[in-house]
C-alpha cells in the first residue's frame, strides 16, 4: 500500500481531543424573524438578567441600493439604521422592545447610522459598543467609527459617548510582508466591533477591512477582513490599537468569548483560516483549535456563565443572520443557533 | 510594530493568483424544488445534449424514520428510492421526464434502493453509476454497493450490470498511522461514486464511510470520510481500488472535474480539509489549490464543454441539495448554485 500526498498531510495536522470541535443546529426565532421591508441583523450577544434573555440588533426599514447615484439614499441594510432590543424568557420566543440607541441629531458623529452593537455587563452597569456613521459616512468610503453607551440599568437610559472611542486610521498598516496586501491600509476601516473585561483592563476587538482590495479580487487568502484589538484602561478610553493588530489574518464579523484565561474566536466567511475555532491566551496571539464548517455567520454569543467549564460553553447557542447568499428574500431576519447536543461537555 | 502568531502564520500560507477562488450564488430551481411528501436529492452531472440539459436524481416518497424498529421500514430519505431524471432548456426550470433506474426485483442486488447517480457521456454512450442496496443492505449497517448502467441514447433505456462494479472491502484499509483512525476498515462502505474517462481508462471515485467511528466522536479532523479510486481499463470493469486510497483526507459527496490533464476537486463538510478546491495531475495525489466558504453540499456540476479554459470552469454551475441542517422542512429538494461572476476566468 501506498501513501497519497492527502494522507501524508494529514498525518501533520495537529489532532485535539474534540473538546473544541462542533457542528451546529438552526431554526428560526419568533419575534426577530422575516418580515418585509425590515431589517433586523447583526444581533448582540445575548445576556441573561433577572431572568429574561436580552438581545440588541440593528433595526432598519426601507429598500437600499448600493448602486444609488444619490449618496444620501439608504445604500446597505445597515445603512440609516438604529439599535433596538429585545427580550425573552427562554430564547426562542422573542418580544421587541424599542430602540436602545437612536441616530444622533443634525452633525453629529452619528447623524446617519448606528449599529452593529455588542453588549458587554460588567460591575453591575451595562455598555454597547456599536458602529456610528456621520451624515457623510458612506459618501467618504464606509468612513464608521466606534462608540460607547452605558446605562445603570439594562432597559436604558443610555449615555454615548460624546466622540467615538475607535476611529479609522490613516496612518494604518497591513502585513506588509503578505505581498498581496503590500502598501494596503490596515484599519482602513473598523467595524464589529466587541468589548470585554479582561486581565483588568478592556478589551475592544473589532473587523477591519482594507479601503480598497489594490487587485480588485481576493488571492488565495479570501477577501480582506481580519481582526484587530485596542485596549483600554477605562471602560470609556482611551483604547490603544495592540501592536500586534492585526491579530488574525482571516474572519469577517468578531465572534468571541472569554475562557479561563483566555480569549477564544470563531472566524468564518474569510481568509486562510476561516471556519476554524481559536485560543489565544493572551487574548492576542491565537492558535488555531479546531476546523467547523457550516458556521453561523454574524453571531452574538450568550453570554453563559459557565464558560469556564468547558472549551465551547461560550459558544452554547446564540443568534445570528444569515449572510446574504443564504438568506431568504432581501430582508435580513435573526436566526438562533445551537452547537449539537453531542458536543457539549457540560 | 509586532507580528501577532496569525500575520507569522499568513506568512507561510501558499499563495494563489485567484484562478482557483470563488464564492457561490444560490438558488431555487422550478420543477426540482420543494415539495411536501417527496424527496429529491442528490443530483449527477448535468449534460448538454442536442440543446437540452439533463440531470439524474434520487427521487422517492413517504416519510422515514431511522430509529424505527422494523429494519424493512423506510429508514433515510434515499432508503426505496429510485432514479428519476429531468430536463432543462436554460437550467433554471426544470420538466421531470420519469424515472430512469428504477429499483430490482426480489433477491436482486438493488432489490431496496437505487440512488445518488452520476453520469457520464463517452463516446457516444451514456453511463450511469449509482448506490444500490439489496432487500437487507440497511440491515447489516448500510452495506451498499456501486451499479453502473448504460444506455445508447440518454433517455435509456438503460442496461444494468449484473453485478454491482464496487462493493465494501472487508479487507480494507484506513489511515494506520493516523491514530484515532487506527485499524478502521476504509472503505467499510462505498458511496456518491463519479465516473470519469481520463488517461485512457476509468476512474471510479467514491465516499468511503467508516463502518462506526471507534470513539463515537470526531476528532479535530471532523467526521469520518474520505475519498477512494478504483480504475478500470474497461468501463464495465473490474475497478480496481488504487494502492494511494484514501486519495483525501477530508470531503463529504465526491465533486469533480476534469480540468487539463489532471483532476480538480471540491472537498466540502468533512475533515481538515474541509471546503478546499484540489487537484491531482495524475488524478490520485491531491494538492490544496484555494480555500473557500459556504460550498455547495451534494453537487452536482455542468459538464462544461469549455472546462479547459481555467481551472473553475468545470464548477461553473450545477445543481446541488442543501443538507439537512439548512434545508427548509423535512423533504429534501434541489436548488442551483452559480461561481459568481466576478471570479470567472472565460
């Protein structure tokens, strides 16, 4: 008998234990689901307070088109869009609630859009960090920022912050040792952006995305997201960009939790290493753990409280919306994920 | 600056010009797609023949149930199955014409299913390969064998071989150094077979399921198939298993094509190398040529004319099933899946 180069390369890959593999189950939610002419995505992840599950999510109403030659028409379903919230009482059956965060008046950093928010508890106050843009945003590029509401109480009132905590950076850079991406922008862009309290201090991980791909088309790497951290001493800033940024070379929206002492990710949709499961104990430096497929795209993670327990606890269940390509009709709705029961641990 | 392990790893990445990336479009077709009570899944190839597409599918009816107790009883969706066939003018909307192979009579070798057929066209011939089960195949634990039928004209009919052309090694062999795979049987079934005529002979390609998974779980490397070759001088056989097998480590339904002198191959929902496009030049030993996402489950490609001209054009379009975790209800149907436009090299 003899070896094909597919079984020599296997016999290299790093085997693990299956505590960090999964595949996952989806079905539809009540409350967040289709409905025409609205959109709902990119949901928070999911907290339990009191009793009751809550969930804040980009809400948007109206058609778009990318193609408009009027750059003050709604361009993308996050586009003119505001962040509402939702509670349940076990996950599935979802009641909307109202808006959490609004668009800002006439001038200000987040006159057009605010979105994409991610939810973070901690010391008995409650944060979301979302994407904003100015009334010119869009026309300058998909120009976002980063922001900062706190609240004392889950419901509201919400405070932003009076500027962006996270702002594109000219002065970026990319790997310039990838020769692809030579001379490209890194933080061209910041998106997605996700906060945690770790190691004492705050952690802010957000996408990145090149202005412009210089080839116009992926190379063997996908497309051009990939993950950077800035951290902060204070929840409110100022977060410094890690040197290390950027601190994955694939993934598109940030899916994490917090494991023992350590962050762990899901990177899907893009680059060399998407559709894997990682660990970085340093919250920086990740390792790949595990290959998935079938990932759910956009995901906002319940926040279990026994993540500690096991790899995956963190990733339990959440929501998500699917990607485009995936989605029914042109209205984004949210969808619940699970991991399957036979690869829980706990 | 600093490099995270991420950028250092990305740095040892392959690179690719883009020839071998895409990304896929989805969606339903008229005439194949949902419908309450019947089951179709698992298109072959499709081919143009005088103007017209043609397509051949698992089809049957009634409900399944896998747990039931009475090993006779319907127990999968291709379980009493036969193979049906339909035709297209453009692709999209599709006219069911009948059934194509229909199961065996009592004792034969496809007394209980026929199913998950391809096809191929040479030399003015058209052959069918396909599963089979014989009245206990279930029974003794999915113990299905290969079929080929042939046929002077594409609309049959079409001509059985005696005997099945493939059948289940007990014998057989998995990756003995490869440890959590340590004394399995490879090839302890043989499913999804693909014919080719390529450097002058026959190319069987084909599943191999392990009998059961020796710690009832995955391991980092996912699940539990691989990908076998059997050749032939002749196209009734014998095929004989090739001494490489398994010539992948990685990859659920065998999707193929030709592309020059060699053979290109998606891998999709298994292994470590799960959702890569590969090819061989000599058919057998595989290299990783990109890395893509949200692949097409099950397909089943357009035999394109022009496959020649890049390396995706043989994966231009085809038909496919969504797998049961994203198909909507319990019947399976068959939708369409496009590279998108913007990655097509002709």
């Amino acid at each position: 008998m003899k070896k094909s180069t597919a079984t020599l390369r296997a016999e290299n890959y790093p085997h693990d234990n299956g505590e960090w593999f999964c595949e996952f189950n989806y079905r539809n939610v009540k409350g967040l689901g289709k409905e025409e002419g609205v959109v709902r995505r990119d949901p928070s992840a999911v907290i339990l307070v009191d009793g009751l599950y809550y969930v804040w999510y980009t809400k948007s109403e109206g058609d778009f088109n990318s193609k408009s030659e009027n750059i003050y028409d709604k361009q993308f379903p996050w586009d003119y869009a505001d962040i509402w919230y939702a509670t349940s009482k076990d996950g599935y059956d979802w009641e909307e609630q109202g808006v959490a965060i609004g668009r800002g008046g006439q001038g200000s950093y987040d006159e057009r859009t605010v979105c994409t928010p991610e939810i973070l508890a901690h010391d008995g106050k409650f944060y979301l960090v979302y994407q904003c843009m100015d009334k010119d945003g869009k026309y300058r590029g998909t120009y976002e920022t980063v922001a900062l509401a706190a609240a004392e109480h889950v419901c509201g009132p919400w405070t932003k912050s009076k500027e962006p905590i996270l702002t594109r950076r000219e002065d970026g850079h990319w790997l310039d040792d990838y020769e692809t991406y030579n001379d490209q922008v890194f933080e061209g862009t910041v998106h997605d952006p996700t906060l945690f309290f770790y190691n004492d201090k705050f952690y802010l991980y957000y996408k990145c995305a090149l202005q412009k791909d210089k080839q116009n088309k992926p190379d063997f790497a996908g497309t051009n997201t990939r993950w950077g951290a800035a951290i902060a001493d204070k929840v409110e800033g100022p977060y410094i960009p890690s040197e290390y940024n950027p601190i994955t070379n694939s993934g598109h929206e940030v899916i994490m939790w917090q494991y023992k002492d350590g962050m762990a990710a899901l990177l899907n949709r893009e680059g060399p290493e998407r559709d894997t499961i990682q660990y970085a104990k340093d919250g920086i430096n990740f390792e790949i753990m595990s290959r998935i497929s079938h990932s759910p795209g956009a995901a906002g993670l319940f926040r279990n409280p026994e993540a500690d327990k096991a790899p995956l606890e963190g990733l339990r269940w959440g929501l998500w919306h699917p990607p485009y390509e995936e989605r029914e009709g042109r209205w984004d709705y949210i969808r619940r994920f699970d991991i399957r029961p036979k690869y829980l641990q706990n």
